[in-house]
C-alpha cells in the first residue's frame, strides 16, 4: 500500500482502471490535467507512473511508438483496498 501514499499515483490507477482500453501515457496525463484543472509536471507525472510500473502496480505494454498501462492485480488490489478504507471512514 505504501506506493500509493501519494495521491497522483492513487489517480493514475484510477484513471487506468477506468479506462475502457489500456491508456498511453499521455491520455492518463492528460485525463488527470483535465480533472485537476491544472498541468502537471512532467517530470513528476513520469516519475510517478515510472514508480507504479516498477512496484508492480501497472504493467506497461508497447504499442506502436506508444507505451499502454494497465492495472496488475497487485495495482488493482492496492487500489480497492484504498478505495473500501475511504469508503468506511466517510460513512
């Protein structure tokens, strides 16, 4: 779970596992500057999805000149398992 103590990697899950086909890279950033209303750097956004596919949390597929993420169990674990710990304490 610690690899999803930040909140831009927790949303980068989110949005991959939201998705309908295997985003590339750009279309999660692009998805998460749209919901936030504000750029996110590049540098900390790669870093970030970089953290997630080293821990184990997304597997990253090529795809033509465009790398495609998805969620592992693991990623999709962590995520549900942080998901069901919000839901318990807003109720």
């Amino acid at each position: 779970m610690k690899w999803l103590r930040s909140g831009l990697r927790r949303d980068i899950c989110v949005v991959v596992a939201a998705s309908e086909e295997p985003p590339t890279a750009q279309e999660c950033k692009a998805t998460l500057e749209s919901q936030y209303g504000d750029r996110i750097d590049p540098s900390t956004f790669y870093g970030a999805l970089g953290t997630l596919t080293d821990t184990g949390h997304l597997a990253e597929t090529a795809d033509g000149i465009h790398d495609r993420y998805e969620l592992t169990e693991a990623g999709s674990r962590a995520l549900r398992d942080h998901y069901d710990w919000v839901e318990e304490s807003l109720d």
